[in-house]
C-alpha cells in the first residue's frame, strides 16, 4: 500500500510541477489549447526569433526535447521557424545545442527565413508566357 501511495505523490508533485513551470492554472490552459501537450523541462536556450527550447529526459527520446514558439506567432507556428542549428538539435543530429556550440557561420550564409507558402508573402513567379488554359468568367458575355 505504501509503494500506491508513494507513486500517487510522485505523479502528484509531477503534475504540480507542470502547473508551475506552465504558469499556473491559467497559463496551462493557454500552454495546452496552443500545444495540445502540457510538459515540464529545463530551458536548454532561446533562438533569435524568441523561439525556447526546452528538454526532459523522463520522456521517451522522440518527445524530450520540444520547442514552445514565440508568443508574437500565436497560432500560426511552422516547423520552418526553427533555425538550422536548432533543427539539428531537436532532431538528434547533435547533443550538443547551438548554447554549448556555436555553428560556424560564414560571411556567405544568409539569414534563416520561414517558409511563406500559403501566406501573402509567399514567392509567385512571374511568366511572359501565354496560359494554356483559360479561366471561367461569369461576367463575361456569350458570342
């Protein structure tokens, strides 16, 4: 009976750890409805974009190192946000984070940009070519 109970007070002050790293009741709820996941981690750094990454090696490998994205990109986050040096981290190209070993950076490499597909920023080339297919015009009047 004393091993329950004690598994029940561990599970307990896991839970009450969340909580507080998350801040609180409230800000679990805001964590989980942008997440889906609620966890707890140490803070392994923090990218130029605002981006924290976090890591706990009670979870399974897989799921114990995740980001929580900047608060300015709400609901649109985008796997694209994450910086090359920290995409290796979270995907075990390395143990060692971009806080522990800088990447080295060349005067030739360009700054880390998102994907902007689907958005109004997104690259739309311009063709002088004429269109094979014509577009459907309601307006247009029958000859």
């Amino acid at each position: 009976m004393a091993k329950y109970i004690t598994a029940f007070l561990d599970k307990a002050k896991i839970s009450v750890d969340i909580l507080k790293q998350n801040g609180g009741i409230r800000g679990s709820f805001y964590t989980f409805f942008r997440t889906d996941d609620l966890k707890n981690g140490t803070v392994v750094g923090k990218d130029k974009y605002g981006n924290t990454y976090y890591e706990n090696n009670r979870y399974f490998v897989g799921r114990n190192r995740w980001v929580i994205y900047n608060d300015n990109v709400y609901l649109e986050y985008d796997g694209s946000q994450v910086p090359a040096e920290w995409y290796g981290w979270l995907h075990y190209k390395t143990d060692l984070p971009p806080t522990v070993k800088p990447p080295v950076h060349y005067k030739w490499m360009i700054d880390h940009i998102e994907n902007k597909s689907g958005t109004e920023e997104a690259y739309m080339p311009c063709s002088t070519t004429k269109s094979k297919i014509q577009a459907w015009d309601p307006n247009a009047k029958k000859e």
